[in-house]
C-alpha cells in the first residue's frame, strides 16, 4: 500500500510543492509547527532515512540546502533545523524547519493549522527565494 506521501508525489493528494527533481520532493507540511515548516520526501518508498543508500542521503541533503536557504530568507529566523523523526508516516522523511530556539523543534506541542492562503503564501515565499538563489 502507497504512504501518504507516495500519493502526493504522484500528484494523487495536492500539495504546496517547493521542489521537485528525479529522486526528492519538498512540500509544506499541511500542519506546520511553524510557517514555512517543508517536508523533504525521497520518491523512492522506503520506511527508515537510514535505509537509504549513502548516496542517495546525501543527495537528500545536497536537494535540501538551497530549500533551506529558501526557507530562512522566507522566514526570519536563526537557522533552519533538521529533524527526522519517522514515526508518524511510514515512508523517509526530513523535516526543515525555521527555528530561534531548540524548543521551535519540539514535535509534541500543538500543530498549527493554517488556511489554504496562508500556505499559499509560504509557498510563494519560499519558492521567490528559491528561484532568486
């Protein structure tokens, strides 16, 4: 059975698309823990980030820098942070969020939820700077 976010790579489930190439796919997260909060996804199904081969993780990360760029110049903040949780969707997934302290990661606190024009215009954020970098 297809993850979540196999159907929203093949276009099955809509999303707020940041990045896209042959191996990886970048999208906000629906229920972000803070705006501009994106999801890096391999395209390939596979449960745990740590089953990727070494270079498919690196290229994860090589297609994730400049979204990160992106985000930080979106979002004011101190940094972009990383987390890779794997509990919630049984497929890989990277979270890049725009963080000021350790506590902006704290995946245990309440989820925001946003509209569908304030996504839109996270995405719009992200991806001027993203196509600017």
């Amino acid at each position: 059975m297809s993850s979540i976010f196999t159907k929203i790579i093949q276009g099955e489930i809509p999303s707020y698309k940041i990045a896209e190439n042959e191996h990886f796919y970048a999208f906000l997260d629906v229920f972000p823990l803070v705006p501009g909060h994106t999801l890096v996804v391999p395209k390939i199904e596979t449960d745990y980030i740590f089953n990727l081969s070494d270079a498919e993780l690196n290229e994860l990360l090589t297609f994730s820098k400049p979204i990160a760029k992106a985000i930080e110049k979106a979002f004011p903040c101190k940094r972009v942070g990383i987390a890779v949780i794997g509990l919630e969707v049984p497929h890989a997934h990277m979270h890049l969020v725009p963080i000021d302290s350790a506590d902006d990661l704290n995946f245990t606190r309440d989820k925001l939820k946003p509209t569908q024009d304030e996504l839109l215009a996270a995405q719009t954020a992200i991806l001027r700077h993203l196509n600017n970098a």
